[in-house]
C-alpha cells in the first residue's frame, strides 16, 4: 500500500475523532466550506514556495496539499483509486488529446 492510500486510510478514521485531538477531526466538523478554504490556502502557499524557489519549502507545501486535497476528496466521496484510474488513463494519451476529448464530451 502506497503513502497516499495509508493516508486516506488515516483521515477516514481520524475524521469522527475528537475534534481537540485530531485536526482532521476538526477539518470535517467545520464542514465543506472550511474543507475548501484550507486547501485553496494551501494551494497559495505552494505557490508562493515555487516562486521563492525554496526547495525545503515546496515539499512541505506540497506535502499539505496533498493532505488537504485527500481531505475534500474524502469529504466529497470521490475514492482516490478513482483518480488514480484517470491518471492511467490518461497516460496513455498526450495532455493535447485528452484536453480535446475533454472538451467534446462538454460540447455534447
């Protein structure tokens, strides 16, 4: 089992722990908007790391995107293999392909 998948392991049991002792906890009982809020911040903040250029940095940043990404999949129930499934399929097209697939199936 990858890091990834033993993460989402760990937030699906912290989610209904005590909110003082887990922030995961915590993440879910201030709900959806909150959710969203901490990843869009977290999003910023590994911007400002890849401009700054700090290496150290960015893979911390990184490291909290990622979480806060697998917490709004979770809080949505999108399983992260289903992601991981589009991301093989995707492989196995350019980017400039899919993009066109993409955008034909939203013209229909």
């Amino acid at each position: 089992m990858n890091i990834l998948n033993l993460l989402v392991k760990k937030i699906k049991n912290n989610k209904k722990k005590d909110t003082n002792r887990s922030y995961t906890a915590l993440l879910f009982f201030k709900g959806k908007k909150y959710i969203l809020n901490k990843f869009v911040e977290e999003v910023k903040e590994l911007i400002e790391a890849l401009k700054k250029n700090n290496k150290k940095n960015i893979i911390h940043e990184c490291a909290d995107t990622l979480f806060h990404l697998l917490v709004a999949l979770e809080q949505k129930k999108v399983n992260l293999n289903s992601v991981m499934k589009e991301l093989n399929r995707r492989r196995k097209i350019t980017g400039i392909e899919e993009k066109k697939r993409r955008k034909n199936v939203r013209q229909k």
